[in-house]
C-alpha cells in the first residue's frame, strides 16, 4: 500500500491551499524529466503538441510552472498564449505576449472564459492535485474550450509505475514524498473523470508512464 502522508499539507475546500505550491516552487516548477526514459520530452512533443499546432489558434496552459513548454513549444506555434497558475508571473514570462493570469486557489473557476480556447495544456500539473480538484478543473476545461477544441491533459498513473489499483477515495488523499505533493490517480480514475465532465477521450502515449488524454466535446 502506498504510504500517506495527510498532516502536512492543508486541504481547503477546493483542494489544496495555494500556499502550499507557492512555497513548494517559489519560481514555478519546471519539468526537468528526471528518471525518465532518454528522448522522453521529444516523444511527449511529438506525440502531443506537435499534431495540434497553429498559427491561428489560442492556446491555454494550466499550471505553466517555470514556463517551459510555453517558452519552448506553445509561444512559437500559435497565434495567442494564456498561461495559468498559482505562483506570481514566472520570470521566463515576463516581457513576453503571455496573457498570464495568476490564480487564487487551486482550480480556475473564477477564470472568466468560456468557448473561446482551442487548444489547453497541462502537463505535470494534474499530477499534484487531489482528484475533487481535477474533477473542478475538468469542468473548467469544458466550459472555455471551443465546440471543436481539444485538451490534452497528463495524469499521474501509480499503476504504471508498478503500485496496486487504488479506491476512487484515495485520490483525495496526498500520497508518500516529503516536499513535494502528489495524490493517487491512474488511467481508469482519469478516464472515468474526463467522461463524467462530458469528453471524448483517447490516449495519446498507452505505453508512456504517464496518462496524456486528449480530450474533446
């Protein structure tokens, strides 16, 4: 069983408190791969962001961290970029066409946008998040995703790396790693979330460690 660890970290209503991201990645986090296969970033890229490319289209990234994939992939290839999370503007941002929107909390709910982004990303963000938070954060999406948008979202899977199916409770519950905070999720909990928020779903990498859904109306 994996270990639990719930006195550590505040839980609020919505999820957990942005007080705790905010001193566990002061600068935003930036996805560094580490323990990850060699080319894995590559293969994310070309697997999930590159097919969805456009000049023409806006793009939203949730929990942009640091700025990596905004700096390196989305300002690039599209005609807009919005970035949200809970820290202050990250300085890879600053001075760039980012429409940056800092959170209060952990879910975009107050986030006035609805029908007007064609393309959302997230990645290594979900995977920090309780899954009442991510079940907000999927409604969220399908609100301000264009009729023909898509998502393409990366989920935490314990089972993939090597742990027993949990309960759908545990999700909400912070699992083992001091300083940094993770909940359990896998691909059926994922794909059971999407379908409830109303999407169509596919996995884009089956045989990654990782669940990447793309989502649709």
């Amino acid at each position: 069983m994996l270990e639990r660890v719930t006195e550590s970290v505040e839980i609020t209503m919505i999820g957990t408190a942005k007080s705790v991201f905010v001193d566990t990645w002061p600068g935003g986090y930036i996805e560094s791969f580490n323990g990850g296969k060699p080319g894995e970033e590559a293969l994310v890229v070309e697997h999930c962001l590159v097919p969805f490319y456009d000049k023409k289209k806006v793009a939203l990234e949730i929990g942009c961290g640091g700025g990596l994939w905004i700096t390196k992939y989305l300002l690039n290839n599209f005609a807009h970029v919005i970035a949200l999370d809970v820290i202050p503007k990250p300085a890879a941002l600053k001075g760039t066409s980012v429409t940056y929107i800092e959170l209060p909390d952990d879910s975009c709910n107050g986030v006035g946008i609805t029908e007007c982004i064609d393309f959302i990303w997230s990645f290594g963000c979900f995977c920090h998040l309780p899954g009442q938070t991510i079940r907000e954060y999927l409604r969220s999406i399908y609100r301000m995703l264009q009729p023909d948008g898509v998502a393409v979202i990366m989920f935490g899977n314990w089972m993939r790396k090597g742990h027993p199916q949990q309960d759908e409770s545990t999700a909400d519950i912070r699992e083992h790693g001091e300083g940094t905070i993770w909940f359990y999720c896998d691909a059926v909990l994922a794909e059971k979330w999407c379908h409830e928020a109303g999407f169509t779903v596919k996995d884009l990498m089956p045989d990654y460690i990782h669940t990447v859904l793309h989502l649709s109306k």
